[in-house]
C-alpha cells in the first residue's frame, strides 16, 4: 500500500510542470489570436508605432553678400598737381612706374563689399593710398624750372545702391549665367598734397624753395554699373566702370574707373579675381589763384571675393 501510495505522488509531481505549460501555451495561443483579429477588423495594435519625422528642405534666404580684399598695382601713374601760396601759384608733374610707387607707399587699404536683399542692394568701394615723398618737376605754369617733391595721400569711398538683373552673383555656376547690376550712389574724396619745390632760374643763378600744399575732400555724384557671365562652371568674365563728379563740386571734377577681368572659384563660395584697370580723377578749384590736381592710374588688379 506505501508503495502504491509513492508511485502516485511521483506522477502527480510530474503531471504539475506538464499542465503549467499547456496553460501557458494556451494563453499565449489565446492572445495571438485576439490580436490576429484585431489586426484583421482594423484595429491598431496595443502599443504607439513612432512617427517618422521628414527632414523638410530649408527655405532659400533672400540676402545674399560679397566682399572682396583686393590689391592695386598701377604699372604707370601719372598726374599734375597746382599749389598755392595765397597770391600765385605753381604746379608739378609726376609720372611714376610701378616699382617707383611702390617703393614710396606707405599704407594702402583696400575693400569692397555689398549686401542684397533679392535683387535690391548696398555696395561700398573703400580705397586709401599713402605715398611718402617722391620726386617731381615743376610744370609749364610757373616762371621757374626745376625739380619738387609730393607727399600725397588719398582716400576714395563709394557708397551706392544697386539693383540686380538675372541671376544672384556666385562663385560657381552654369555657364551662359549672368547678371548685370546698374549703381547709383555717392563718391567722397578726400586728397592731401604737400610739395617741397627747388626752383631754378635760367643758368641756375637763382635758387630758392617754395612749398605749398593742396587739401580738400569733396563729394560727387556716383553713376556705375557691373556685370559678369560664366564661361564654365568655375570660370567668369567680369567688367565695371563708373564715372563721377559732372563737375558739380569746382571748376574742373570729374573722376571715373574702367576695368575688365576673369575669376576663378577657388572653392564653392570663393573667387580669384586678377583684371586690369584704369582709374582717373581731375579736379580743379577754379579760385583765383586756383588750385587742384589729377591723377591717372593703369595697372593690374588682384582679388580674392568671399560669396555668402
């Protein structure tokens, strides 16, 4: 009797694990279904799925910029300056090779800029050169021959707005792009000159010295225009020329810039820019005595423009 007693306590101990799994297997079966029933009616599952978020593309800006560190090197500049004492005056001629001017300078700055808002915009021009003391000989105006010294220093700023026709300047593009950007503005001028003459009579007997100088900063009406077209994807011809002046500010006042170049990108918004110039300015009182000056300048000029 025990021992029939053992054996069925033994398959009753055996039989709990096989009926715990065929319950759990049953519920796992029942809940499958449930869901496979749902799913067929159409309803969502139990748990959220997370949304996926689609990067939208960034709206392009309306303002666009430039700006552009460049250097002038005038292979010849030539010009006259008219000085007075008060009751007479005189004048000097200069004209200088490249090496000459540069070995005279002594500061120079440079830079131009602009900033749009689609095709409506802002350009500015800053220029200012200083030339220590160089030599010069007296002009066909005074009585006397002989030879003078010019300290010179100038500083031209363009301030103008500016409208642009086709498409938005770049360092890179398709090439037949274009754009064509007409400038309207002002132009000041502020010029200082000082000059130290040694003026001889005829066979030197008489030799005295005569120094005067010429200062002024005026302003000038401003007239402009610059385009530029893509020969290839990374190369482009470009021009401007402007003119000024009209001769609204004395006697004699005008001033004016041509010059025609390529550009090469560099990188994606980079360009360098190497063209040739020509840069003029003549102005003249109109006092009397009278007093002003001139000066001429062609050379090459050398760029680098930032495109943002």
């Amino acid at each position: 009797m025990k021992q029939l007693l053992g054996n069925q306590a033994r398959q009753q101990a055996r039989a709990i694990p096989i009926l715990l799994g065929l319950s759990l297997g049953c519920g796992l079966t029942n809940e499958l279904r449930a869901q496979q029933s749902d799913t067929a009616a159409g309803n969502p599952p139990s748990e959220e799925t997370p949304a996926v978020s689609t990067p939208q593309p960034a709206a392009a800006t309306p303002w666009a910029g430039t700006i552009e560190l460049y250097g002038f090197a005038p292979v010849r500049s030539t010009g006259t300056t008219t000085v007075t004492n008060g009751t007479r005056n005189f004048s000097t001629d200069t004209d200088l090779n490249l090496g000459e001017v540069l070995s005279k300078l002594k500061w120079a700055t440079t830079l131009r800029g602009s900033i749009e808002k689609d095709r409506l915009g802002v350009l500015v021009d800053l220029d200012y050169v200083k030339l220590g003391q160089y030599g010069s000989k007296t002009g066909q105006r005074g009585i006397f021959t002989g030879s003078a010294d010019v300290t010179a220093s100038q500083g031209i700023y363009d301030l103008a707005l500016r409208y642009r026709f086709g498409d938005r300047e770049a360092a890179v593009g398709k090439p037949g792009q274009f754009s064509l950007i007409p400038y309207a503005g002002i132009r000041v001028i502020d010029a200082q000159l000082d000059v130290a003459a040694q003026i001889q009579g005829s066979g030197g007997r008489v030799s005295f010295e005569r120094e005067g100088s010429f200062g002024r900063t005026w302003v000038q009406p401003l007239l402009g225009t610059q385009a530029t077209i893509f020969m290839s994807p990374r190369l482009r011809a470009f021009a401007r020329a402007d003119i000024g002046g009209f001769g609204l500010s004395g006697s004699e006042d005008l001033s004016g810039n041509a010059q025609i170049g390529l550009g090469y990108a560099v990188g994606n918004s980079t360009d360098l820019n190497i063209s040739w110039r020509y840069s003029g300015i003549n102005y003249n009182t109109g006092n009397t005595p009278d007093s002003g000056y001139s000066s001429y300048r062609n050379g090459f000029e050398i760029g680098l423009k930032f495109f943002f």
